[in-house]
C-alpha cells in the first residue's frame, strides 16, 4: 500500500554486501569476498540518493559524493581483509581517479580538482616509494590536471577559498616531498653493505 523506501533496498544492498564478504571471508574463496563490491556500490548509490534531495545536488556533485562515500565503504572491507586489501584499495583509488576526472571533463569544479589533486598525490607518493613506473606517471598527470583546473577556477573566480586551497596544496607537497625523502634516505641506510667494504 506504500512505496518501498530507498533506505529498505539500500539496508538490503548492504547487508547483501556484508554477507557476501564475510562468506568469502570464512570459507577463503577469493571470488566470493570480491563479489562484495557490487552490492556495496548499489547501496552507496541508492541510499545517496535521498541525501543528494535533501541536500539539492547537481549531477557533479552527486558523482563526487558517490565516489567518497564508496571509497569509505570499500576501505572499511579493505580493513578487514588481508588476501583482497589491495583489491579493494585499488578499486577505491581508480573509482575516486574516474570520478574526479570525469567531473573535471564534464562540469569543472573546484571539490573535483581538489579531490584529483588529493588521489594524484596518493598515487604519486605510492607509485615513488614502490617504484611504480603506472602508478606514478598516472598520480603525476592526475594531480598536475587537477591542480590546473584549480588555478583556472581560482584565477577566474578570485575568491578566498581557491587561493587557501592552492595554499593547502602547496603544504602538503612540500610535507609529501619531505616525507618521501625521509623514506628514501631510511631505505638506503637500513640497505646491507655489499661485500668486501669494511663494516
């Protein structure tokens, strides 16, 4: 006699998706735990949809909010699982990647080329440290299209905030350098001297 809310099929999704993973979990079947993420990315998307009414989304901004709210659900599986943390890691960074880019072809805005920025430096610091040649030259052109966006909007715009975002950008860079060469350096150090070399 009523319809049935999105907040019923979402709770389904969700529930689905938890059984689905803890199943694969305890019975170490690969597939199964992955298979998680379908039900998990339906019931972000439906259980957003009341959120972005309420809160009178456009179509970006839903996109955006879609990919932060399924990267938080699949770090959660990715938390509590060791044979398929870096699946879902992965899924969650190359989700958000497309999200921020997409946005950023379609309808620019400044969250997408802050977000882009944000999985750039990710991507970037992950593929330095690992010597990931993809990973790395795919962080430095994510974050290098989402740091221009941000300077076209700031520049256009003028307002306060895209300046302290430019700002904010530019500390966690210098912070990022300045850790990735502390890891360096540790790396090099904790390396066994070849032979030969007086200890």
């Amino acid at each position: 006699f009523y319809d049935v809310s999105n907040l019923f099929w979402g709770a389904i999704l969700a529930a689905g998706a938890i059984a689905l993973f803890v199943l694969g979990r305890q019975r170490k079947e690969l597939p199964v735990e992955r298979a998680a993420i379908i039900p998990a990315l339906l019931a972000v998307a439906i259980l957003l949809e009341p959120v972005g009414e309420w809160a009178r989304f456009d179509l970006s901004s839903y996109w955006m909010s879609f990919g932060v709210a399924s990267a938080v659900a699949l770090l959660a599986f990715a938390w509590h699982s060791t044979r398929s943390k870096h699946f879902f890691i992965q899924t969650a960074v190359i989700l958000n990647a497309a999200t921020a880019t997409l946005t950023l072809l379609i309808d620019p805005r400044p969250w997408a080329a802050l977000q882009a920025v944000a999985v750039g430096l990710g991507l970037l610091s992950y593929g330095w440290v690992n010597d990931r040649k993809p990973a790395l030259y795919s962080g430095i052109a994510l974050g290098a299209f989402g740091f221009i966006i941000e300077v076209v909007h700031a520049i256009e715009v003028f307002q306060p905030s895209g300046w302290l975002a430019l700002a904010g950008f530019g500390f966690a860079l210098v912070g990022l350098t300045a850790w990735l060469e502390h890891r360096n350096r540790a790396a090099k150090v904790s390396q066994p001297l070849p032979e030969g070399l007086p200890q």
